[in-house]
C-alpha cells in the first residue's frame, strides 16, 4: 500500500499537470465535503436540542424586510428579539430557527404565528443559555446540496487518470496510446 503510493506521487510529478490536477481534485473534494457538514449543521442541532429544557419568553420586537435578489424569490431578513429568564438572568435573542434564510412564505408564516407582547415557550441550551430558538427545526437548502455532491463527484473525477478519459474518446488514438505506455511503466 505504502510502495504503491510512493509510485504514484513518482509518477505524479513526473507529470506536473496532472499532479496540479490531482490536488486541484483533493482541494475540490474538500470543498464539497465542507459545504456538505455545514448542510446537515442545523439537522445536528435540531437533534440535540430535543434534549433542551423550556422557558417562557414574550416577544418584544418583530420587523422583517424584504426586499428583490437575482434568485426568483425574493429574500427577506426577519427581525425578531424575544426576552427570557434562566436561573434568575433574563437573557434576549432573535432565534426563530437554526436556519437565518427567510423566505416571503416564511415571514408571512412567522407574522400569522407571532407579535409583539406574546408569551411563547423558548427552548435554551443548558450548557450555554443565551443560545435559544422558539422552534426546534431546520429547512434544507437543496440547494447546497447539490452544489456539495456536485464538488464531491468533479473532485473524484479530477483524481482518476487523464488516460481514462482519452480512451473514451476524448484524446486521438495516438496520444492514448502514447499515454497508455507511459501509464504502464
């Protein structure tokens, strides 16, 4: 295992292209797998905060703005602060969710649920109580997703062996060819 990866940085660097490419792929795939943890980041804490105890709170402002992106749906940004006490402090915070992006259906979701001057249950992490949220949920982004399996899958293309992709038709016959022999040595 070890010799056969000693050959393959030899041969590696004997081709500086394909050596850049092959980083490039292990930089690529990095990349995918990072937005991919911070894809499923809220998904985790939706999990463990099923364990986070309760507390009254009252809402004590609620604005939202919403205003034209370059996306099909507009963006809006949700300003809601709600006061709650633990163990004698009184702590404030403005977390709805574990995701910040709101949608317009969002906040006309949020207007109908939520004023000003209501008492609403707050679930607080013991551990660290100004870190709080009013609903215990997440929303994927498909988005960021895709983009993540999308960067996983070109990085591992970026790893495999130009040769491969001269043989399916990608390259003249000689220069396959010619490639193969150097491969095969």
């Amino acid at each position: 295992m070890v010799r056969s990866f000693h050959t393959w940085v030899a041969k590696a660097w004997t081709s500086s292209g394909e050596f850049l490419t092959r980083v490039g792929g292990i930089l690529v795939i990095a990349l995918g797998a990072l937005i991919l943890y911070r894809q499923f980041a809220p998904e985790r804490m939706v999990r463990r905060s099923q364990r986070w105890p309760s507390t009254q709170g009252v809402i004590t402002t609620f604005r939202t703005y919403c205003f034209p992106s370059r996306s099909p749906v507009p963006s809006c940004n949700l300003k809601m602060q709600y006061r709650y006490r633990v163990a004698g402090r009184e702590l404030e915070t403005g977390r709805i969710t574990f995701n910040d992006d709101n949608t317009p259906d969002d906040v006309r979701t949020y207007r109908a649920r939520y004023t000003v001057g209501q008492t609403v249950p707050v679930f607080y992490d013991p551990g660290e109580p100004t870190s709080a949220v009013l609903e215990r949920t997440a929303n994927w982004k498909l988005r960021y997703l895709f983009l993540g399996v999308a960067a996983v899958f070109v990085g591992a293309l970026m790893l495999l062996p130009r040769i491969w992709f001269y043989r399916l038709g990608g390259a003249p016959t000689e220069v396959a060819e010619r490639l193969a022999v150097r491969d095969d040595e």
